[in-house]
C-alpha cells in the first residue's frame, strides 16, 4: 500500500456584482480594446460592500465539500492562501473553520500572493501524506479590489475577487498504478531580490495602513514568462514525463500572453488550457482553484485526468504541480459519490 493525497472533489464562488471594462474606461483613462489585446480580460467580479474574504471562500469550500461528498465534520486542516485576508489577525482560515463548522479542524493562512494555492496545496500534501492529517480543504480566495488604487489604470484592470478551495485525502492505495494517483509532486521558489516588482506599499509593520498593490508590469511579465517554464520543465522532469502526458494545463490567470507562452511551449493547443482569464481576470490566489473547478464542473477535467497547475505571484513567489484528479473508483462511476468508500480512513 502507498500513501496518497487524493484530489476528490472541488468547488468555487464568485461574488454577483460584474465590472465591465466599459465600467472601468468610465472611471480611469483606458479602453476595452487597451484591456483585451494586452490581458485577454474583458470583465471581472468585485465582493459587495460587506462581502468579505471569508464569505467568498466559505461558500467555495462548503461547494467542495459537497462535491466531494464529505461534511466540515471530516476536515482536519483548513489551509487557506489569501493576500487579502479580512483582518491582521486572526487568519482567515479560523474564520472558516467556524463558519463552515468543521470543529476539530486546525486552520491557518498561507500568503505567498498569486502563487498561494500552489503553495497551500504543497502544504496540505505534506500534512496527509506524513500522516498528520486524513482530509484537508485547500482555498483560495481573495477581495483584492481591496487593495487596488482605483486611479492607477496599469493595475486596477488587471484584479478581480473570488474563491476557489480542493478537498484533499489521503488514501492507501495498492496495484501497480496506486503512486499515479493525486498530488505527483508540488515545486515551490521565491526570490525575494525581485520583490519590488509587485508589493503593496502599506502594511501593520511599515505603514500602518493596509496600502496599494504597486507593480513594474514589464518586470512582472519578464520573469514570469521565464521562471513559469523553469518550474514547469522542473516538474515534468521530477515526474520522468513529457508535455505529451499531461491533459489539462491548469494556469495562473494573470495575463493570456503569458498562458499562451506557457502552452507554446508545452506544444499544447489552447483547447487543452483552462483559461477563465476573460471573465475572471486574475484572482490572485483564487485563479487556479477557480478555473480548475469551473473545468471540472463542465465536464473538460475527468477523473483520472492529468492537471499541471502553475502560478507566479508578489515575492516573487512561484511554483507548479502535478495532480491526478480524483480517485481510481471514480473512472468506472463518472462521479465523485463513491469516492469516499475508495479512501482508506487514517488510523
Ligand atoms: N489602459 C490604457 N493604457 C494603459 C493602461 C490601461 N489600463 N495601463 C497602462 N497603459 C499604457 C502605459 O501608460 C503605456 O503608455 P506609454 O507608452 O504612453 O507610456 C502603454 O500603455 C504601455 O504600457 P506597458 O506597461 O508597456 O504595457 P505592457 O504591454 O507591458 O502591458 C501589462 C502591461 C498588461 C501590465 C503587462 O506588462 C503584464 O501583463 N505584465 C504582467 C503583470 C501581471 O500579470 N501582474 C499581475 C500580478 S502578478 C501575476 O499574477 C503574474
């Protein structure tokens, strides 16, 4: 028998409220067409007022939970990436936790900005596969309209809010394919050299105040394009696989320049790259999760399916993974309903 992290069931939320860039053209000095030819994004979601991270991220991992046909009662980690968490502290996650009613949970945060689901995903896996957690809730979920300066078009056209979360468990499994299945590997960098890059100029340590998101677009996109294929070609070759074995690229959403770079060199069509960037824009540690859920709702992402997910955020902090989705039983029953008797219960 091999321990593995299983990816079983996912979910999502995006606040009702959308922004046009027609919206925004009537607000900053830009235009659909400026927006559409350099982001690929054409609207985004923004949280009502009062609408908070943690809403945005419980009702995604109340959806996951359900997906994946567990309660809050079987969660024994929450780990949650925001940037945008609703206060200095507490983590946000212990929000969750309470809302969601998964009592003997222990939550926290991750904040590694765009890269944090990567990121919260690499340390779920650690928790179950050394055995110190049987079900984790993985979230992504960020208000970053927050933290935008509405004044400056070079960024407030890029962001939008939502959530994203994965259930994860752990399972023995046996047979020749067993160590096929759920998380692969995960790959995690950060150069903090290059952290001028992308930061918000405020904080409770500096400023006192929570600050703006403040960006080098160019520099961003520079390093991005080079450090995501590194991370990539850094994966497949942990794997001892090639491009060819992968179904579904799964990528951070920041800019569809950058996606297409990313499946160029994948030599994969963009029919097989999740991209929701249009209607998203990026959502910052929500983007993968996301896009990944919308992916897996409509039908393109199976169980069995191949998933490499990628993302590069502020630090600069970057990182990929590998996943099979879903458990083996769920390739002969199409859903996630029996995938919970595949599991084997942690004793
Ligand atoms: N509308 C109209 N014009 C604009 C806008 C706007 N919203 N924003 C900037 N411009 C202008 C600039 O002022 C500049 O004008 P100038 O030539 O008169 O000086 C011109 O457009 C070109 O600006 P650049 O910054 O050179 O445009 P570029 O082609 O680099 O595109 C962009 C900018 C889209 C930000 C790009 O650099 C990019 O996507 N970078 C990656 C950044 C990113 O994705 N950040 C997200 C967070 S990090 C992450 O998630 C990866």
């Amino acid at each position: 028998m091999m321990r593995r992290t299983l990816l079983i069931g996912s979910g999502s939320y995006l606040p009702e409220r959308i922004v046009t860039n027609e919206e925004l053209a009537a607000r900053v000095n830009t235009s659909d067409d400026w927006i559409r030819q350099r982001t690929g994004i054409g609207q985004r979601h923004i949280a009502a007022d009062g609408e908070l991270t943690s809403d945005l991220a419980t009702k995604a991992a109340d959806r996951a939970l359900q997906h994946a046909g567990l309660t809050a009662e079987d969660v024994d980690v929450i780990v949650m990436a925001t940037t945008t968490p609703d206060a200095t502290f507490p983590a946000t996650a212990t929000k969750v936790q309470a809302n969601i009613g998964a009592t003997h949970a222990f939550a926290f945060d991750v904040q590694a900005v765009c890269a944090g689901f990567v990121y919260a995903l690499a340390v779920a896996d650690n928790f179950l596969k050394l055995g110190q957690a049987r079900t984790a809730l993985v979230i992504g979920a960020e208000t970053f309209s927050r933290i935008l300066d509405w004044e400056d078009r070079s960024t407030c056209v890029l962001f939008g809010d939502g959530a994203g979360a994965v259930v994860l468990r752990a399972a023995d499994l046996g047979g020749p394919d067993a160590q096929s299945w759920g998380v692969l590997s995960t790959h995690l960098h950060t150069d903090g050299t290059a952290r001028d890059a992308l930061y918000v100029d405020g904080g409770p340590s500096s400023t006192g105040t929570v600050g703006h998101v403040r960006m080098n677009g160019k520099e961003v996109y520079r390093h991005a394009v080079s450090k995501l294929a590194a991370v990539i070609d850094e994966t497949l070759a942990a794997n001892g696989l090639t491009a060819s074995a992968v179904d579904w690229l799964v990528p951070h959403q920041a800019n569809r320049r950058i996606i297409e770079s990313m499946a160029n060199r994948l030599e994969m069509p963009m029919s097989k790259v999740i991209c929701s960037i249009e209607r998203h824009a990026n959502t910052s540690a929500a983007s993968v999760p996301l896009a990944f859920d919308e992916a897996v709702r409509d039908g393109r992402i199976k169980p069995g399916d191949v998933v490499l997910v990628e993302a590069i955020g502020g630090g600069l902090a970057w990182g990929a993974g590998l996943i099979r989705y879903g458990a083996p039983v769920m390739i002969k029953s199409g859903t996630v309903e029996t995938a919970r008797e595949e599991v084997v219960p942690i004793t």
